[in-house]
C-alpha cells in the first residue's frame, strides 16, 4: 500500500524531552495518514506500508516540478 496523505505539525512545546531548548521552533514532523480507507488492526496483527516524502520549492503544483533527491 502507498500512503498519498500526511499530517504536518508541530509540538509548539519547549518542554518535549527529545528537542533541545530552541529546537521546537524548527522542529516540524510529517506523518502518514490514511484517509480514504481506515486501517483497523485486530491484535497481535501488523500493518505496512511505504510514504515517501519530497522536498519541491514552493508554488511548485504536482505536475510543474521535479522533486529534489
């Protein structure tokens, strides 16, 4: 399965343990997320999947730019 949809956020916390002091305001996480088709796993059960992540400049649309690599 390939994951089309992501969730961009930010902690805005200065108090998470993994960031140094400043970090939090150049911290930015990107997480996959399944929209269309929830996935609902019974226990003991596994789920995979692959999410690609490419940096454009912006104003760049799907069809006008090539991602950098």
């Amino acid at each position: 399965m390939i994951i089309q949809y992501a969730v961009v956020w930010n902690s805005w916390d200065k108090k998470v343990v993994d960031l140094g002091v400043e970090d939090y305001r150049r911290f930015v996480a990107v997480e996959p997320v399944e929209v269309e088709k929830p996935i609902i796993l019974k226990p003991g059960q596994e789920w995979k999947a692959i999410f690609q992540v490419s940096v454009v400049p912006s104003g760049c649309s799907r069809k006008s730019c090539i991602p950098h690599t």
